[in-house]
C-alpha cells in the first residue's frame, strides 16, 4: 500500500514586524511603516509595509537610503518582546492543527498537515481555516501555500502576496515551478543565476530541462539536487521544533563604544533579556558566552562556566561582566556585544526556601508581569531610559538574522 500524498502547508505572515506595528497603533494605517531604528542610525531596515515597499524600500537596506527614497515613512525601532508574544500566538495556533509544525522564524512555519485532514478538512480548507482565524483572533494576515511538498509550498506562498492562499494541484508541481525565474529556486543565488543565465536558462523549467550532466558541470555536486528539485521534487519531511543548544541575544551600538559602564549596563539588559527566554522555555544555563566585535569588525567570543545551572539574570550578567572586563581591549571601540547561554538543560527544580529558589521566584515574577502588562511594565533602575533594541530572535534555536519579508 502507497503511503498518503503529503499535504504541506508554508505560512508565511506579512510585513510581520510592520504589521504589528500597524495593529497596535492603527493611525498607522495606510502610511509606509519601516521597521529597524530611527532614520538617522546606522543601521538597516528590518521590515517595511507593503505601502513602503512601493517608494522601493525593503529589509536589509541600510535605514538611511529608506530615508532617502521614503522621506515620508514613518521609522521604528522595532518591539521584538511584542513581535515574540504575537509569533508563539500564531505558533501555537498552528499546533491545534498538527503537531508537525517546524517554525522558520518568528513569523513563517512549515506545517504537515496529512494525517489532519480526516479531522479538518484537505490543505487548502486547513489553510483557508487557518487564515481566518490569525486574522480575527490575532489581528494579522498570513499568506499561505499548499503542496505536496516543502519546496512548492513556500513558492506558494510567496507568489501572490500579501493575504494569499495558493494551491499547487498534486501532480503539478513542475508545471506550477516551470515558468518561474530560477531566483525562486532554492540553492541557485545571484552568481548561479548568471551562470544558467549564459546559456539563455532564466526560468525553472529550463533548469529542469538541462542534462543532468550540464548540471554538474554548472553546480558540482549539487547540480544533482537541483535538477529534482527543478522537477518539483522535495521529499525532504517537516521536522517540528526541538531542544536548544543555546539561547542568546546580541546588539550593534548605532556608535562605537569605549565607556565600561555603557558595556555592563547592556549586558544587563542582554542578560535580562536571555533570562527570560530561559525561563519561558523552560531551560536552565551551565555557561555563558560572551562576544565582542570591534571597529574593523574583528570579533572575539569568549565563555566560562557557571558555579551551578541557573536561569537567573543577575549570574548571567555577573559572569558576562567578568569575562567582559577580563578580555576586553581597552584601547579599542566596540560595534557589537553579546551575552549566550549554553550548555543548556531542563530546568531543575528548586527548593522552596533555599536562596536560588527565592531568586527565581521573583525573577519569574517578573516574567509574569511583563508578560500580562507589557514588556516595560518593570525595568531594572539602571535601565530606565537606556533600554536597547532587541535582535529579532524568536525561539531559542531560530535564525537571530533572518530578516522580515
């Protein structure tokens, strides 16, 4: 007997950062929103709306040609506490459909919906469902693609944005991939792209056409792999999230930085940061990690081990700063700081009256007021006013540098 035809969603939220922007603050609406930092900062976009998209703003561009080319947009720094509370919203959203949900980043998922269909009806109505339901209990629009497989859902998805729902029919995946620019293709870049371009190949479907010797020739080993995937097909499985080996934040200073204190209170507010996640994951840290990036861009990453795992704030940022001022070099401005926790566990349980214990407590206190009133419902004294931005970062083991689409 034939195993079932796979049946894979790609969901894919728009302009996600922008867009939260816009729900929390609907004055917004309608105006070009750019995500990433005040337009005089160094810095690049993060995210930018659909109506900033238009003056040719997009992620990754530096904050001050957004200026430049939308001198009417309105620049943000960005809320990645907020963007995180909305992502495992629609996260576990997902997971009332499959619990084959394997998220990308904070806002895109590939989930296998499959063995769902008997309970909620085929792809395209599981899609549809799921739409509905971010958009009237979340507040957002996903773009959704449905296929037989992983490749051809995420070119679903991302052909007829935003709000879209598209279908490639089982059995047409490569007339669907065929007309499409080889840039759509995954594992052929810009210098691949030249490359098939100089024997006149710019669409899928010419790349699927070629010998699969051709494709050796043009790719190595890879040519192989491409050739399929040309065909349209990807038998490769959606792999639900697992256990982290680290959880980490990091921040570039819009100007390099020599001031000791400056560093420490970062790390504070790094450290602040990552206890938090630990602490919401469930995880406890035996290390911590620390990295440094100078002027000229030369970086260092130094680690130590803590006297015991713990998820605490305070004994992450104690040891950050010690390995900060233990190999630091003073006579040179730092870019970048960063604070990981590694060698990472479940977290233990602890006593209720031993000192670790207390500890805890109150910092998941904290945790919970955060959580129901807001991220800056409690700062630290020595933060208030000098918070920073934070990396875009999602679950613990996601990409820190994937940017909004």
């Amino acid at each position: 007997m034939s195993p079932p035809v796979r049946s894979i969603l790609h969901a894919d939220l728009d302009a996600f950062y922008a867009s939260v922007e816009v729900l929390d603050d609907p004055s917004l609406r309608g105006r070009p929103v750019i995500v990433g930092g005040r337009a005089d900062e160094r810095g690049v976009v993060s995210a930018a709306s659909y109506e900033a998209r238009r003056f040719g703003v997009h992620s990754a561009m530096p904050l001050r040609t957004a200026l430049r080319l939308c001198p009417e947009g309105v620049f943000l720094p960005g809320r990645f506490e907020r963007y995180r509370e909305l992502s495992e919203q629609v996260m576990s959203l997902f997971a009332e459909f499959t619990p084959l949900v394997e998220p990308i980043s904070l806002d895109e998922a590939f989930l296998d919906v499959t063995a769902s269909t008997a309970v909620f009806g085929d792809g395209e109505t599981i899609g549809r469902t799921i739409k509905e339901r971010i958009l009237d209990e979340i507040g957002l629009v996903v773009s959704v693609g449905v296929a037989s497989n992983k490749l051809c859902a995420k070119v679903a998805s991302d052909l007829r944005k935003p709000d879209a729902l598209v279908v490639v029919p089982v059995g047409g995946e490569a007339g669907f991939l065929a007309p499409l620019p080889v840039s759509r293709l995954w594992g052929i870049g810009p210098k691949g792209a030249e490359r098939l371009a100089g024997r006149g190949v710019t669409t899928i479907g010419g790349v699927a056409a070629l010998s699969p010797a051709t494709l050796r020739r043009l790719f190595g080993r890879h040519g192989d792999e491409l050739g399929r995937r040309a065909s349209g097909v990807d038998p490769s499985p959606v792999q639900p999230w697992g256990a982290p080996k680290s959880v980490g934040h990091e921040i570039t200073f819009s100007h390099d930085q020599t001031d000791d204190r400056a560093l420490e209170t970062t790390l504070l507010d790094l450290a602040d940061s990552v206890g938090g996640r630990l602490r919401r994951h469930h995880l406890s840290a035996g290390a911590v990690q620390l990295k440094l990036r100078y002027e000229g861009f030369e970086t260092i990453t130094r680690q130590a081990g803590l006297p015991r795992r713990t998820t605490e704030t305070t004994a992450l940022y104690e040891l950050a700063c010690n390995l900060l001022h233990a190999n630091r070099d003073p006579s040179r401005a730092v870019r970048l700081i960063g604070l990981t926790a590694i060698s990472l566990s479940s977290t233990e349980q602890l006593t209720l009256f031993d000192g670790v214990g207390r500890q805890d407590r109150l910092d998941r206190t904290v945790d919970a007021i955060r959580r129901q009133f807001g991220a800056d419902a409690l700062v630290r004294a020595r933060l208030i006013g000098r918070r920073i931005r934070r990396s875009p970062s999602d679950r613990p083991n996601l990409p820190d540098e994937r940017l909004d689409k």
